[in-house]
C-alpha cells in the first residue's frame, strides 16, 4: 500500500467543497501511484461537512475507508491547537465526524482547544494522533508543546511543504532529531492542496491496511518506508504557484457573483 498521511481536497480553508475538484485530485493521487490517502482537512474549513455528505452521497464506506475507484481515503482531519501547532488525527467516519462537532466552540481561533484536552479528545475515539510539520515558522508545534505533551502522539509528520522550503536535509535531520528524542516514528505526508504536489513524499507499507487501527500498528511497529520524490521540489513549487493563481481566481469570481 503506498500511502500520504497528509492530504487535502480544498484549494483553501475558504473555498468551498467542489466535487469536480475532489474528483481530479483523486484522479491525479492515483496516476502519482498513490493507492491509499489520509484526508486531513482543515476542521476550521468553510462548510466542513459538505465533504462528507457528498461521500456518503456518492461511494461506499467499507470497514475503515471511502472506496474512491479503488483509492483507499481514510477520514481524518487537520486541528489547530491553542498552543499554536496542528495534528492530523485519523480514524473511523463516524469518530472524525463526531471529533469536529465537539470541536465546534473551538473553531474560532481565539478559542481552539488545549493540546492536552485534543489528545484526551482523541484516545477518547482512538484515532490515530500526528504531530503535523511540527517545526514549520508559521505554526511550530515542537517549540510550544513540551517533550512529555509530545509523547502522546503516534508519530510526526514529514510534510512535503517543509521539506521543499527548508531542503530536504535539513528539515529530515531537524525532524529525525525530534523523533529519536521522543521514541516516536515518522510518516510521510505531502501537505496536498493542489494535484500536482501529490506523490512529492509518500509512505510505502509492507500490507494493506483497512482501518486506522491497522494503520497505527504498522507504523508503531515500522513497517514501512518514506519515499521522497527527486521531483519534490519541482513538484511542491509548482502546486504552490498554480494554487495561488486558482486562489486569486476564485476570489476573483467570488467578488463578481457577490
């Protein structure tokens, strides 16, 4: 199974769900090799649940995964925590859907919640808990949440995005030093809001995995490889571009219906 922990279906927390967007991004995951992908949207997204509802609407959910033509997608989702860091919490459907209605008094961002009281959320479900691009400027996890906080994860994310602002070495050895130092593994993630960043850093399992708890127990266990893609940077810098273009577009388009 090859698969990204790290991957969205919206151009921008403030767009709105489009189906013919998700399905040419599912359609460009799978002609990247990509068998299996982890939907980590933000949950302060605009219209949140438009994204499942029109999964429910349109393909079957078997055991722990949406069967997209024969793409594995793994529900999840991205939080922002009070400390100023995000984690990727993957799990069933109907735990993920549950997760972010608890989490709605904390959309606002003056109000998101504790890390702490977000992974007690999390065990609460079982789902499987990722520290995302925990060294990124912007929102640098690693420096506002203790070592013992950090322990509770089940891994760190190496995220595409970071891996092509900071170079390749850096940013692994940054992150591998964090890992050791926290007896955690780390997952691979491309951070994908734009198609052509897919398939930039993917994670090659041993097995096939059905549900988040298969999932947790191979990387627990290391049973598997990151690939990062000669074409990373290339591939990231051209997604960054073209989505900042779509951006201005739809902004564009917005102001005009307006």
């Amino acid at each position: 199974m090859i698969i990204d922990f790290h991957s969205h279906v919206k151009i921008s927390k403030k767009s709105m769900f489009m189906p013919a967007y998700f399905k040419e991004m599912m359609e460009e995951a799978k002609s990247n090799g990509l068998t299996a992908l982890a939907l980590t949207e933000h949950f302060n997204t605009t219209r949140f649940f438009d994204i499942y509802h029109f999964l429910d609407e349109n393909y079957s959910y078997t055991e722990g995964f949406y069967n997209i033509e024969g793409l594995k997608l793994f529900p999840g989702i991205e939080v922002d925590v009070k400390e100023v860091g995000h984690i990727l919490l993957i799990g069933d459907r109907k735990d993920v859907i549950s997760i972010r209605k608890e989490l709605e008094a904390h959309v606002p961002e003056e109000n998101f919640i504790p890390f702490n009281e977000l992974m007690d959320l999390a065990d609460q479900y079982g789902v499987l808990k990722i520290g995302g691009h925990p060294y990124r400027q912007s929102t640098p996890l690693a420096e506002n949440v203790s070592k013992d906080q950090l322990k509770r994860l089940d891994a760190l994310d190496l995220n595409g995005k970071d891996l092509y602002a900071k170079g390749i070495d850096s940013c692994k050895k940054e992150l591998e030093a964090l890992a050791d130092e926290l007896e955690l593994p780390i997952v691979g993630g491309s951070d994908t809001h734009q198609f052509l960043q897919y398939g930039s850093i993917v994670n090659q399992f041993e097995d096939e995995c059905s549900t988040s708890d298969e999932l947790k127990q191979l990387i627990t266990n290391r049973k598997y490889q990151i690939q990062i893609a000669e074409q990373l940077p290339l591939k990231v810098k051209s997604a960054t571009l073209v989505k900042k273009y779509m951006k201005k577009a739809l902004k564009e388009a917005d102001s005009i219906t307006a």
